[in-house]
C-alpha cells in the first residue's frame, strides 16, 4: 500500500495555517497545558516528599525552640527572640502544634502545605485580575507557579515543621504587594485604591515581619509601590507611619544572634557578600549545573537591573511591571541582608534548601513578566518559553534524587536519633543528625517525655518496656539478618548499646519496617532501617536490598539473658518475624 500523500488543496491549506498562526496557536494551547500539568505533579512530588522524608523527631532549630518554650510563659516566649528572628506568627503555630497535637509536627508540615497551596490559588488569582492573562498564557505562567512553589529543591521546608516561617513570609509579602496593586472596581474612573485595600496590605506586611527578620523589608517596598502608584498622601503616610511602628516593635531590645556575622563589619569584605549574593540567586540551577551557580546569580542581577532601567523610562507603569519589581527588590535585598549576617559561614551556606523558598520566587517574578510580554507581543517566544519550562520539568523529573535523596538521608538519620533519645542512650554522633549541639538534647528531652510530647507520643514509645507480645503479634517464619558487633555508649553503669546489622524477609522478598530489640520477653530497644548494606542487592536480586541496613539502640540495663532481634514486616499491621540465629550476648561487648 502507497504510503498517504498530502493533496495540493491540504498542503495549501497547511500553509494558510502556519502563515495566518493558527498552528502555532494550537501548538501553544497544547503545550501550556502540559506546564500546567507539570506544575500540578510538581505539588504532587512534594506532598509524596513530606511522606517518604518525615522526621518523627524535633530537628535542628525545633531543639533550642522546645528549651526556650520550656522555661518561659508562653505570652513572653512568644515575643522571645529566636537567633535574630522574631517568629511570634509562627510561634502561634507552634503552640497550638504543642498544645493540641502532641508536638508531633504532622499539624505544622499539613500547614506548610496548606499555605503554600493558599499562596498559589492567590497567583492563579493574581495572573488572571493583576496581570490580565487568559488562555494559554495564564495556563503557561500557573504551571510555573506551580513549579517554583513546590520545587522540592526547597525540600527542608516540606518536611521540618519549624520551617512555617519561610512560607509564612513568602505569602504575606505576595498578599501585601498585590494588594495596593489593586484598583478598586467600584470607582475605576478615579483608580482610587480602596482604604481597605491599604489596610489589607498593612496587616500581611506586618505578618511579614513578624515571621522572619527579612520581612521588614517590606516596608521600603510598600511605600515605593504607594508613591509610584500614586496613592493619596493619607494613604502613603499611613504606610510609612505603620512600618515604622512595626519596625520599631520589632527592633526593641532587638540583640545580634551569637555566631552571625556583624553587618557593619561585613561591608569591608564586598567581593565575599558579593560572592554569597550571587550563590543565592543562582542556587536553584545547582540540580542541574552547579558550575553554573555564580553565571545563574550574576544572570539573575543582570535581568533585574535591565527590569528596573526599563521601568524608569516608562511614565505610566503598569501593574505587571510593578508587581515584578516590588518582589525582585525584596527578594535581591533579602539575599543581601542574608548575606551580611550569613557570610561568615562561607559563600556555600547560600545554597542551603530552605533559602530556595525565596530565591524560586524571585525567578518565577521574573518568568512571569516575560509570559505575560510573550502573550502580548509573540507567540513564538511564548512558545520557546513554554518549550524551555518543559524541558525544565523533563529534567528536573529525571533527577528527582538530587532533592529527594538528601531529604531522605536526613531523615533516616534524624529517626535513628530519635531511637536513641527513646532508649535513653544519648549516641553523641547520632544525635548530631537533629542537633549540632548534641549535649543539648539530654537537657532538653525530659520536658517532652514528661508531657508526652513530639517522639514521646508515638507507639513506639509506648510499647518501650512492654511485653512483646502486648505490641505484635509474632509469625512463624523467620526473617533473615546479620548482626555487627555491638558498641558501649556512655560511661554509666550499666551503659546502653548501639547495634547494627541488617534484615530480609524472604517471605515477602523486601526489608522490614522496624527492629526490635526484647529481652526476657520485654522489649529494651529499636533499630531503624534504611542503610545502604553492601552485598546485599547481589545476594537476594533484589535492588530494594542493598536498604535492608539498620542501625538501632538497646536501653541501658542489667542483661542476664540475650537480646533477642525481631523485625516488624511490612504491610503486616504489626506483624513481628524473628531474625534467624541473632542475638545479643549478655556479656559486655568488645
């Protein structure tokens, strides 16, 4: 059969389309559905994240927050400086976290995500009334949206509950802006802005600052939006008088957070804060191509300086343009306050996950100006945009470890801590996967195991010292395992154990969930599994084998009988296998 062959009249009118741009048209519509469709996986792949990367222990920060929670009233404590924030919105989310759901964290990552998708229905929102796109240019520039806000580049801040503050800020600076960028729809003929529009406005930008130290930048911010606006003089002074007294408020007995460099002192060493600036902004492209960091920051400046000598020539400005420079100026001047108070740690500390929160932003602002030019003036560049995003997309699904693996890693680590914090055998490099300080945590545990709070309010807590078989229930069949030799921690007597090993269940040819560790029946400890076992993959063909590693903590006591292991299977709602010929001596180990 002849292969099909287009007809004079069809190859006319494939012509007709593609010189009137119709196929373009086409082409473009399709394509922006699949970035919005990309932006949408990309919440997906983070909320999966927050699952596979959950820490059932408090971690990093969250530590020197539970002492200062402990010895302080909680109205005090609220308006207690943390380093050189002060968090007092966050706190709130705090409290209740503490005082409603056991301190466990799962209500403050749910709110992380529940602010972050709030933050984007408002872009959908904003990208239709402020920046007037429809069609494809609206579905192109939600897809990025969706994108930035949820790249799990940011990944910390998906699966550490203390890190509400760097969301909390993001959405009040984006409310604050869009807000006196409002015209009021009643009275369009004077574009009055309406007083409740200011003090909308007011509220998020006081929120801001109340969520971490950068947030009083947004009032140089607001007031330069007001003027260039062309607000009433009321309404500017009314800005400017209330981020004064909020910034007043906030700097009282306002003190320098020990181990931050000093400002002042760091405006001597330019080339260094340049170098963090420029680390900063160009971090989100470290996945791909991290020689490429300091081009994509300084690439990054270079667009926003271009932004802002574009818009002075302009006499009347538009909403879009002011939009995106009011949230590239407070984004560069965040990376700049971060850089005088952070460049003593090293340029490097620019690239840390929690930062991208901030820095995405800064380059979705910038994406979003050129879809809204594209959709006005070209869809062949609107096409190359969505061309280039989508290649993003591609790639960044392709490398998805590069994000996931870390937040993973720390994970494991910070539950193999919270192990031993359990079992009361304080492992001083175990415990520094949650805490640099780990001699902090001795004195800081006996508040949450008291009240019952965060890791001391998990099942495994409450089966610690338990009768085996009040826990699990026990199947016949052994699980396959090998131990290492045991190791003493701590000087006391009797001293407490850390053990390692590995496990297999060869009935469902996979690792289990948990190690126990009884002894006279009772249970005395925990492993975590999860480690990369050499050998392993190779022995049983499994991939998923080379993970059947643990490393685990039996509570410090007076052994007269063996510490028998037991793995908990998975998917066996509580199903516990006894690992095959392993045992911990009663005698001291080596």
């Amino acid at each position: 059969m002849p292969p099909p062959t287009l007809s004079l009249r069809s190859y006319k009118s494939l012509l007709a389309n593609i010189e009137n741009g119709r196929l373009l048209e086409i082409t473009t519509t399709i394509l922006s559905y699949a970035v919005l469709l990309g932006g949408l996986v990309t919440i997906a792949v983070a909320v999966r994240l927050s699952f596979i990367a959950y820490m059932r222990v408090p971690f990093a920060d969250m530590w020197s927050a539970i002492d200062s929670m402990a010895k302080t009233p909680p109205i005090k404590w609220l308006w207690l400086q943390h380093n050189e924030h002060r968090i007092l919105i966050p706190k709130l989310f705090l409290l209740a976290d503490f005082n409603f759901f056991k301190g466990r964290e799962d209500f403050l990552l749910i709110s992380i995500f529940v602010v972050q998708l709030i933050h984007f229905v408002l872009w959908l929102w904003i990208l239709r009334t402020i920046i007037g796109l429809r069609g494809s240019g609206w579905r192109t520039a939600a897809g990025i949206a969706g994108l930035c806000l949820f790249s799990t580049l940011q990944g910390v801040n998906f699966t550490s509950g203390f890190q509400i503050p760097f969301v909390l800020l993001s959405l009040f600076v984006t409310v604050a802006v869009s807000s006196l960028l409002l015209r009021k729809q009643s009275n369009a003929h004077h574009a009055g802005l309406g007083w409740r529009h200011v003090c909308l406005g007011l509220s998020a930008g006081a929120g801001a600052t109340y969520s971490l130290f950068n947030g009083v930048l947004i009032w140089p911010v607001l007031v330069t939006i007001a003027v260039l606006q062309r607000l009433s003089k009321k309404m500017v002074m009314a800005i400017g008088i209330a981020g004064t007294l909020v910034s007043v408020s906030y700097l009282y007995h306002f003190n320098r957070a020990p181990g931050s460099s000093d400002p002042l002192r760091s405006l001597h060493a330019p080339l260094r804060i340049a170098e963090y600036i420029a680390k900063y902004l160009g971090a989100p492209i470290i996945w791909l191509a991290p020689h490429l960091v300091m081009i994509c920051g300084c690439l990054g400046l270079g667009v926003a300086a271009y932004i802002f000598r574009n818009a002075l020539d302009r006499s009347e400005r538009e909403p879009t343009t002011l939009l995106v420079q009011a949230l590239i100026l407070f984004y560069m001047g965040t990376a700049v306050v971060t850089a005088l108070g952070r460049q003593i740690l090293g340029s490097d500390q620019a690239l840390s996950s929690r930062y991208q929160t901030f820095t995405l932003i800064f380059w979705m602002s910038i994406g979003l100006l050129l879809v809204k030019h594209a959709s006005q003036s070209s869809r062949t560049l609107l096409l190359g945009l969505q061309l280039a995003v989508l290649t993003l997309m591609v790639l960044g699904a392709t490398r998805l470890d590069f994000s996931k693996q870390p937040e993973r890693l720390r994970a494991l680590r910070a539950n193999t801590a919270s192990l031993a914090i359990l079992t009361n055998v304080f492992d001083q490099e175990t415990l520094k996967a949650v805490f640099p300080f780990p001699e902090f945590i001795p004195q800081v545990s006996p508040f949450l195991k008291e009240r019952g709070l965060s890791l001391f309010s998990t099942d495994l807590a409450k089966h610690l010292d338990q009768r085996l078989e009040e826990a699990y229930s026990l199947r016949s069949e052994p699980c396959l395992g090998g131990l290492d030799p045991a190791s003493i921690v701590g000087a006391n007597s009797p001293p407490g154990l850390r053990v390692s090993g590995w496990t297999w269940d060869p009935i469902r040819q996979e690792a289990v969930s948990q190690i126990v560790f009884a002894a006279e029946g009772k249970i005395v400890g925990y492993g975590e599994p999860g480690y990369v076992r050499p050998g392993l993959k190779e022995r049983f063909f499994r991939d998923k084998a080379q993970y059947a590693g643990w490393v685990g903590f039996v509570k410090p006591m007076q052994r007269s009988s063996p510490v028998l292991v037991y793995a908990v299977t998975k998917g066996g709602h509580g199903e516990l296998c006894r690992v095959e010929r392993l045992s911990i001596s009663p005698n001291r180990p080596n």
